[in-house]
C-alpha cells in the first residue's frame, strides 16, 4: 500500500503536465475513425 502511495504523486503530476497532449492524441484519434467511418459509408453508395 505505501508502494502505491509512494507512486500516484508520480502519476498525478504528469497527468497535470500531459493533459494536454492527450487531449490532442484524443481528437487525431477521433478524427480519424471519422474519416474511415465517412469513407466507409461513401465507398458503399451506389
């Protein structure tokens, strides 16, 4: 348990410094499966 204790500062520091920067690899990611949902449902139209 001090273990754990012990490493979540750790973590939550960089969560506090990175946040940002998961933000951003959330929206590329998320804009990508747009793009492939959008190719997708034009590809299959007649």
């Amino acid at each position: 348990m001090h273990t754990i204790e012990n490493v979540y500062p750790f973590f939550r520091l960089m969560f506090d410094l990175n946040w940002d920067r998961l933000l951003y690899v959330a929206a590329i990611v998320m804009a990508l499966l747009f793009g492939t949902f959008l190719g997708t449902v034009l590809i299959s139209l007649p």
